[in-house]
C-alpha cells in the first residue's frame, strides 16, 4: 500500500510540473503575441521596409524597371508647366498623351522639387535620388495605413502586424517602393482612405472622416485610374455609415475642429474641380475618363510612346481570341497565377538573369494559395467581418477587375503583356489579415492554440528575413548599380554579410 501511495504522490507531482510547464509555456506564448502585436513592432516592420527601400533607391541605376524611366519623363514634361493642365500641342513625345492623363497627380506635385534641384543644378542622379527617397516615404506610409485599417477594423495587432510583414517581405515591395513610379502614392492614399473608411463605417461617421475619405479617394484616383473600383467600393461604405446615422454626421466641436474641416472641405472641392476637370472633360471631348493616347494626340506622336506603340503592333498583328470559359480558364492557369507568382519575386532587371531567396520562391506560391483559400473558408464566420468589408470587397472587386483586364489584353494581344505582380500590392494586407484572423481565432479555441500561433509568428517573422531587400541585394549584379552613386563602396559588403543568412536559388526566366 505504501508504494501505491508513493506511486500515485509522484504521478501527482509529474501531472503538477506538467500542468506549471504548460502554464508558463502559454504565458511566454501570448507574450510572444503581444510583442509580435505591438506598436514598436510595427515601427520595426516600417524601419524595416524603408531601410531596404531606401538602400535599393541610393545604390540601384537609374531606369529600373516598372517603367521608371517613363515616370521620370513624365515628370519632366510637367515641370515645363505651372500647372497640371496644358495644351496638346505641347511637347509631351515619349510618353502618352500626358495632357490630357487620367494619372498625373504623382507626377505633377513631384514635379515641383525636381524643377527646383534642376533649377539649383544639381546632378540628375542626385534629383532621382531625392524623388526616389519622396516615394520610399510615400510607400513606407502606406504600409502604415494598411496595418492602421486593420487594427480600425477591430482585428488584433499581432495579425496586423504580421500580414504588414508578409506585405513587406515580398521581394517586389521594397524593390518597388525604391523607385520613382506612381503605385506608391496610389497606395498610399488609398490605403488611408480605407483606413478612414473602416473608422467611419465601424465607429460612426463624422464631417472630418467623410471629408477625409472623399479627398483621399478623388487624390487616388488622380493619383493613378486604376484606384478607382477601390475607391468606389470604400466610399459607398463611407455613405453606409452616414444613411446608418440616420442624420447628418457630427461636426467638430471646437474652434481647432472647425478650422481643420473647413480646410478640409476647401482641399476636398480642390479635388472635386480637379476630378471634373480631368475626367469629364475627357468622357465630353474624347468618350472616355482615360482616353486612349491617338484619341488626344495623333498616331504620329503617340507612336514615340514605346507602350503604346508596342500594344499597336501586337494588336495589328494578332486576331483576337473568341471570348469563351475555356480561353479564360486557359488564360487564368497558364498565363495569369504563374506569372503573379513569379513577379511577387521581381527584383532584376530585364536582361537580368533572376536570382531570388529559396524560402521565399517556396514560401510565395504556397502562401498565397493558402491565404486564399483560408479566407474563402473563413470569412462568413471570420470575427470582424463587418467592419473588415470595406478594404476586403474593395480588394476583391479589384482584383477581379484586374483579372477582367489581363485578359481583355492577353485576348487582344497575344500575350500577356500587362500582368505584373506589383498590381496585387492593393490586396495583399485586407486578404491576408482576413484570412489570418479567422484563423488565429479558430486556433486559439485548442488547448495548444497560443503556443502554436506564437510559433506561427516566429516562422513568419523568420521567414521574411530572407525577402524584402535582402532579396534585391543577394540578386544584384555590377551592372545594377549606378556608377558613382553614394554608396558604391559599401554594395560587396553588404552583399557579403546578407549572403551569410539568406540563401539563394535561380527562378525561371519570363
């Protein structure tokens, strides 16, 4: 009898030491998450980002790819202007018909600062560098405003902060963010105009938030058209709120309030004008809000616009597919996911041959599949879902819109010449925080369901390490890099001390 009593003391003991190493084990796992979730962290995730971008802009040659050189001439024609309108007869060859230019606000307002370091005379790869530095800050806001849309949204900081860091861990982010190009002003607005959206349509509307989701929304769209299903969809939700008030929003109460709204409204019929300008007009003179460049100019001088004449070519010289289920799933498997995949890794150029991190050319694929397939599993229980459906129907209309015109291209050309992975970036943080968010709150009703989100976090936090710029830097060839550029010296050393922790593998050539 005694030894039973010893026996069952011990187990007793055993199921203790258990019982405390699985209560500490949860306690170091939710603090884990809630480092992962914090507001220094996500100032990391931004440092981060900007550093690798920052990095690419000073050392990377001028005339990256993503059509920088386009975007620098474009920038050129308006600095000849005091305005952002002008005549068609003016010289705009090279570029479209920039006059007349759906997109132009990006270029407009950076043209101010290159006018002025031209004016000083500094060097031209001394102005790129400055306008590229102006669009690292513009992306590494957006990824602010992405993360802040979430967390509006009700949905918890780790996952936040940890679909910011899927974001930025994607070769194309930072490699993107570096250069001079209007998708970083794009999404930066609309990012903060979702982030205002989700605070007004989850908490109540007010004159301030309104006002501030118009004016952001209108800048997008003036910023680059193709932010418009975005923005449609945002401010729909933006009115929601303000019918769901039942009376008109609440206005400011004190002086300070009133005098910000009043500037508001004055910035916000800037827009409106500006907006009516540019898009009516074009749909009264030309048919369209985004007219086509031989529609303003003629085919002579549009012809100087190397994708517009591309485009030309391949149309002429290719009969259109038929419209039919099979040449869109056609189009959907062989042309569309794959190529996706592989520009999410886009950090060369051209004539490059591609070189990117092992874990990430695994990880991206894999990643996106299941994000995908989470959140089409999740959502209609997700947690948050109401105050998630603004920034997750705007990116899903978008991306369908998207699909609708690469294939419209690929029908008319041949080949799928606009399909790029850089058109995701919209999507990518609302879908990815949907999906991580159903999820975690599934996990977290399992005995082990900290433990395993807090090892979760660490592998993916593990995980980016071997994208964002290291990705440029393991890649980078001499020819990359811009003769005399400010840190030519420190390029072999850093690649020297990256290729210590990150590991890389050739992708197939597109």
């Amino acid at each position: 009898m005694r030894g039973d009593a010893v026996l069952r003391e011990r187990m007793r003991t055993v199921g203790e030491r258990m019982r405390g190493a699985g209560v500490r084990m949860h306690s170091a796992a939710e603090l884990i998450l809630r480092a992962v979730g914090s507001r220094w962290t996500t100032a990391l995730i931004l440092l981060w980002l900007g550093l690798g971008s920052a990095w690419i802009a000073l050392t990377a040659r001028m005339g990256m790819v993503f059509d920088e050189e386009w975007h620098l001439d474009s920038i050129a024609v308006h600095a000849q202007h005091a305005l952002p309108w002008f005549p068609t007869e003016a010289a705009q060859e090279g570029v479209g018909a920039t006059s007349r230019s759906s997109s132009y606000l990006y270029h407009y307002l950076l043209s101010f600062p290159d006018r002025w370091m031209a004016d000083a005379g500094a060097a031209e790869f001394d102005r790129v560098i400055v306008l590229r530095l102006l669009t690292v800050a513009m992306h590494v806001g957006a990824v602010l405003c992405m993360i802040g849309a979430v967390r509006a949204a009700g949905v918890s900081g780790t996952v936040a902060n940890l679909a910011g860091v899927a974001y930025a861990a994607l070769p194309v982010t930072p490699f993107l963010a570096a250069q001079v190009n209007y998708d970083s002003a794009m999404l930066l607005l609309v990012a903060a105009c979702g982030w205002v959206a989700v605070r007004q349509f989850a908490g109540g509307a007010t004159w301030l938030g309104v006002l501030g989701a118009v004016a952001l929304g209108l800048a997008a769209v003036l910023t680059k058209f193709h932010a418009a299903p975005i923005v449609l969809v945002l401010l729909a939700f933006v009115a929601l709120a303000v019918i769901r008030g039942r009376a008109l929003p609440a206005r400011p109460a004190r002086r300070p309030g009133m005098i910000a709204l009043a500037a508001l409204a004055l910035v916000t019929l800037v827009l409106v004008a500006l907006c009516v300008e540019r898009f009516v007009l074009n749909i009264v003179e030309y048919g369209s809000p985004s007219p086509d460049c031989a529609a303003v100019l003629n085919e002579l001088r549009c012809s100087t616009y190397g994708v517009w004449e591309r485009n030309r070519e391949a149309d002429a010289a290719f009969a259109d597919l038929p419209l039919s289920l099979s040449t869109m799933t056609q189009f959907f498997f062989d042309e569309w996911v794959p190529r996706l995949m592989v520009y999410l890794q886009a950090v060369w150029y051209w004539f490059a041959p591609p070189v990117v991190s092992t874990f990430v050319s695994v990880a991206i694929p894999i990643a996106v599949i299941s994000v995908i397939a989470i959140a089409a599993v999740v959502w209609p229980t997700a947690p948050r879902l109401r105050e998630l459906l603004p920034i997750v129907l705007s990116s899903v209309l978008y991306l369908a819109i998207l699909f609708w015109h690469n294939f419209g291209d690929w029908r008319a050309f041949g080949a799928p010449l606009g399909v790029q992975g850089r058109y995701l970036l919209p999507a990518v943080v609302p879908i990815t925080a949907l999906a991580m968010h159903g999820a975690a709150d599934s996990v977290r009703r399992a005995r082990i369901g900290a433990p395993l989100l807090a090892l979760t976090a660490i592998a993916m936090l593990l995980i980016a390490t071997q994208g964002g710029a290291a990705a440029f830097i393991i890649s980078a060839q001499p020819g990359w890099y811009q003769p005399g550029g400010p840190l030519e010296g420190l390029t072999d050393n850093v690649r020297q001390v990256v290729d210590v922790f990150v590991g890389a593998v050739a992708v197939p050539s597109i």
